[in-house]
C-alpha cells in the first residue's frame, strides 16, 4: 500500500464519521433481486442478481460487508449441524429469540456425509456446482421471533444449508420447503431464488399462525423470462396440480384454519392471503419492480403507477426486448431511475450537483405503513431507488451449462453501493479470494477493505456527483471489460487442463485469477480515489497531469434557487435584500459610479431570469 495514499485518505476519514454513526443505528432497508433465465440471455447463461440493502450484524456475527468461502467439507456418522440465529431477521428492528433461546446458536439438524463449498455473507450465494441463491426480506403479516424447538431457521440459513447440500434449484427448493416445515420458521417474510445453469425458482416464505413450522411457495421462473423482485411477495395464484409450483403440504388449511383465507374468497392469491404489501410507503418496492422490467422490456409499456400493493399490472416475469448479455446484467442495479419521472438525479433535493442519494429520516423506516384496515400516509418520502446509498454490497452470479461446475460458476461481486462498485469475478473453482474481499467493519475505517475502497469514493463523489460520476463510470466500463476478457480467456485455459485431467492445474489458474483480479481492482480504484480527490478538492475542478484550475461554480437554477442574486453585489445591499422578485440572470451591467440605487435595480430587472436565458438548464434538466 502507497504510504502517501493510506495518508491522503486518512485526512478525509472525518467525512465519514456522521456517515459512520448513521450506519451504526441504522435498520436493514432490504434488497432487489433478479433471475434472468439462460433462455433470455445472450450466451444461454442463467444470471441471478442481489442488492444487499442494509446495515447490521448478521448470522456470521460480523458486518454484513465482506464475503465468506466456506469450504467442501466431509463429516463423521451421527453429526450434527448447528442453526444460527440471525439478527437481520427483524427487518427495522434487530431479530429477537422467545422462551429459552438465549445462544447465538438456536438448535441443530443431522449432518450430511459432504457438504458442498460455496460463498456467502448475509445469504448464500453461489455454491461449487454452480448452484446460485439470491434474496430478498417481505413484509408479512405474521413475524414471529425465533424459538429453540419451534422456529430456529430464517433464510439466510436456509440459503446456506441448501447450498450446502443441493445441485439443482429444485432440489433446494424441495429442501428449503421441508426445513421450514420440519424446524419451523421466524422472522420476516422472505424470498429466495435458486437458480442453476438449467432452470430458476422462486420460493417465498412467511411463518405460520400455529406458532410452528411455516408457511411457503415456489414458482418456477419460465425460461426466456426475467424474475424481479424488492420486498414484497411476488408469487400470487397458488396453483393445484401445476408442476411449476410447490407449497407447504398444510398450506391450504393452515390459512383457513387461522382465517387467511376461505375456499369461498376464490383462488387462494399468495401476496393477499399473506402480506399486507409493500413496506415504508406506496411503491417503495413496486417501483423497483417495474424500473428493471421498463429497461429490459419496453415495449410493453409498462404504467409505473398501481392503484395499490396488490396490484397485478407488474407480470411476475418478463421477455426483455433484447437477450441480455453479461455487460447489461451487471448494469441492471445501477438505477436511481435516470430518465423517469421519478429521477433521483434531479430536483431540489438532489442539490446543485445531482446527487441522487438521500439520508435517511424517521419518514423513510423500513417498517409497515399498511395494515388491514388503516393506511399510514407519511409527511413525505423519497423514491426508493434500486442502487441504495446503505447497500453493503451486490452481485451478479453467472452460471454456464457448456463448462465445468469450477469454470461454469461466476460470482461477479461488488462491494458497497451498486451504481459506482466494479463487479469483480470470484470462480467456483478458486480456492482463495483476495483479502480485501474478505475482511473490513463499519467500525473501522480500513483503505484497504474492499467495502470501504468503494464506499469512500461514492461519498467523496457526493461533493460533485454529476462530474465526479463521469471518472467513475470511466474506469468502471474499462475495468470490467478486462474483467469479462481476462474471464473468457481462463475459461478456455481452465477448461482445456479440466479436459486432459488436471484438475488440480485448473483450479490454481482459478484461484490465481480470482485473486489477483480481485487486487488489482482495489488498488486500480485506489487509484481514482487519489484521482478524485486533486481532481475535485476545495470545491475546484484540477487537472492532476496539467495542474490547470477551473472555477466552475454552480448551475443557473440553482444560483436562482439560492438567491444568489440578492447576495452583496451592490454596496446599497439593505434595499438589495428589501426588493422581492429579484431574478438571477446570469449577466453582470455596467453603471455610472455614483449611479443610485434606484438607477441599478432598473438595470438589473430589465434582464431575463436565468431560467429564460439561452442554454439555461432547470433543476431536472429543462431548458
């Protein structure tokens, strides 16, 4: 590490301290996720993708920003696996334990002979058979605390333990169901997508009313379709007898026994029987939902606005125009709505600069705003965009039915908030990650962590987004090229040694790439930082090769905005500040130097507003 750097960046590490604060009592805000089905992707790749939106310690006990290998593991006859509690399972509030269920571990299951290696870190995400999982919290009407004996799974475990023992999507499935119904479920409601090189599921999930086991469903995401979801149930009709959907056995009569549902109410509608829709405030999740769907697909023209959580105008799955390849899917969570109605980019609150994120008020808990009877309409709220300002880190995860499991399964991480991370690639087959990767806490500033090497430059990049965001993108674009490059080329390498029966070789090339990929992006994103910070200090723009200095101030609307115009550019500035409807025009006059008062204001209000003078561009872009 460049001594001069880890200094430069030490100096700015009191910008982050009320960042650091907030993050320290914040809730988890929850995720977006998608599966596009190899039928829907360029190269008949299946790619499943997380946003993980939230802030706190999870089942690893640890902050919930770096990645965890945990390796293929064999085990004796008559062992036992532990079930750990997960305080993320509470959504706003921190998940709790009823009765005697005081350990961090909650009960325990039977050991399988082997146990497959995979990643995870607040959920599984992509096991050694190229088995992938992706999740996302729901608001469901009933969330029970987790009991030893009772309730002891939540979904990040049950994503665990199914990577653990699964090949296939189904077969997770048919796993995860019968954990919830033998072990019981607690926490928030929840959905997870299993994918494999073949086919995805959905299944989502939500305790029972009986105070045991749980109640679930699993839909089959047909292929050249894209699934897309951000908290809230997706899966609607509960269909008998179809073979592309799974439930509880006791599904049916638990709801009617408990009074969710009644063969008389018609189909029994999943989302209606068991959640009252969307958390925080109307389209906090239906406007994910439908951003994504709109990029990949519109020529549906799809209506952005519902008439409420229930609504069905949003298909559970979708045809994108276009097949998407990898490039388009590691763009798919750098959204803040550019371009809609709902841009995030423009208006007041994005500033001078168009900083399209927003801190996080009282107004904007991640809490039910809805219930049978009432709706709680809050004294505002901000668009809840795809890319997050508390996202801790997302993915893509890649997996390729023409290549071996080692080579087929790619793990495209990136840390920290989404629109400005680089996904690096992590193989199946790698047996070591990059450090970086795998250490650091909110706690603790660390320049060498991962999550705070991306997270530094997102918040440095606040102080002049709209330029700033430029650099970015720049080196983001260049960096994941290499990226898809150095990827293909080590397929063919890894594949052809697989081939002569070395797999061995192929998994230290593997791990060698993994590795030294993941490096070379932090200390490439070290880089810009030091860029960024000459570049764009003390409120000038520099550029570091030439040292020329530009001053270039602010836009128009916002001088306009700011009442620029009646700051102290005449001596006389008491009747100044006295005279209303003054406009900033973005021109200066000549006067007599004794000229009065009365004489100047004549000037200076025979000129346009700025927002009528040529080239003049508003706070969302209109001229």
């Amino acid at each position: 590490m460049d001594p001069l750097f880890v200094r430069s960046q030490l100096c700015l590490v009191t910008i982050f301290f009320a960042l650091v604060l907030f993050l320290l009592s914040a809730p988890v805000s929850a995720c977006t996720i998608f599966a596009v089905t190899p039928g829907a992707s360029e190269d008949a790749a299946m790619y499943l993708g997380h946003t993980n939106d939230g802030v706190g310690t999870d089942w690893r006990n640890i902050d919930d920003i770096s990645v965890t290998s945990i390796p293929a593991a064999d085990h004796p006859a008559g062992a036992k696996r532990p079930v750990l509690f997960d305080p993320d399972s509470g959504s706003d509030a921190a998940g709790n334990k009823d009765g005697d269920a005081s350990g961090w571990i909650l009960g325990s299951i039977d050991q399988v002979p082997h146990t497959y290696g995979y990643y995870t870190a607040s959920y599984g995400m992509m096991n050694e058979h190229q088995l992938l999982s992706a999740e996302c919290t729901d608001y469901a009407r009933i969330q029970l605390d987790a009991e030893e004996g009772r309730r002891i799974f939540y979904s990040s475990e049950l994503s665990n333990v199914a990577l653990e023992r699964c090949r296939t999507a189904r077969e997770a499935i048919e796993l995860t169901g019968a954990l919830i119904e033998t072990y019981g479920y607690y926490g928030t409601g929840e959905t997870l997508i299993f994918a494999d090189p073949e086919e995805a599921w959905v299944i989502e999930m939500c305790c029972s009313p009986s105070g045991t086991g749980g109640l679930w469903v699993a839909e089959r995401i047909p292929d050249g379709e894209v699934f897309v979801a951000g908290n809230e149930f997706r899966i609607r009709t509960v269909r008998e007898g179809d073979p592309d959907m799974l439930y509880a056995h006791d599904l049916f009569a638990i709801a009617e026994d408990y009074g969710l549902w009644s063969p008389s109410d018609g189909a029994f509608d999943w989302l209606e029987v068991t959640s009252y829709g969307e958390y925080s405030h109307p389209y906090y999740s239906l406007m994910r939902v439908w951003s994504i769907q709109n990029r990949l697909a519109p020529s549906l023209n799809l209506n952005p606005y519902v008439q409420d959580s229930y609504t069905d105008a949003l298909p559970f799955t979708v045809a994108p125009d276009r097949k998407v390849n990898l490039t388009t899917a590691l763009s798919l969570f750098r959204d803040h709505y550019e371009g809609t109605a709902f841009d995030l980019t423009g208006g007041i609150a994005a500033g001078p600069f168009g900083n399209p994120y927003r801190s996080l008020g009282p107004a904007d808990a991640h809490t039910d705003f809805q219930n049978e009877t009432f709706i709680e309409v809050r004294a505002g709220a901000n668009p809840r965009p795809v890319s997050a300002i508390f996202c801790s880190y997302s993915y893509v995860a890649e997996a390729r039915s023409g290549l071996p499991d080692p080579v087929g399964g790619v793990l495209w991480f990136g840390p920290a908030i989404a629109y400005e991370t680089v996904y690096a690639p992590i193989y199946a087959g790698s047996e070591n990650l990059s450090r970086s990767y795998t250490s650091g806490t909110r706690t603790v500033y660390d320049p060498d962590a991962a999550y705070w090497t991306f997270d530094f430059v997102t918040n440095w990049a606040m102080l002049r987004y709209d330029a700033m965001i430029e650099d970015i993108r720049s080196k983001q674009a260049e960096l994941e090229a290499e990226s898809i490059e150095r990827v293909r080329q080590t397929d063919a390498e890894a594949t052809a040694l697989i081939a002569k029966g070395d797999e061995a070789a192929a998994r230290r090339l593997l791990t060698n790439v993994t590795v030294a990929r993941g490096d070379e992006i932090i200390e490439e994103w070290q880089d810009l930082s030091r860029m960024l910070i000459v570049k764009y200090a003390n409120g000038l723009i520099t550029d570091p090769g030439t040292g020329a200095v530009d001053e270039p101030g602010y836009p128009g609307w916002w001088y306009q905005a700011a009442g620029y115009q009646y700051g102290p550019r005449v001596y006389d500035l008491e009747n100044l500040r006295a005279t209303e409807g003054l406009n900033y025009t973005g021109r200066s006059v000549w006067v007599r130097e004794n000229a009065s008062f009365e004489e100047i204001l004549e000037l200076i209000s025979l000129s346009l507003p700025q927002s009528q003078v040529c080239g003049a561009a508003g706070p969302s872009g209109e001229v």
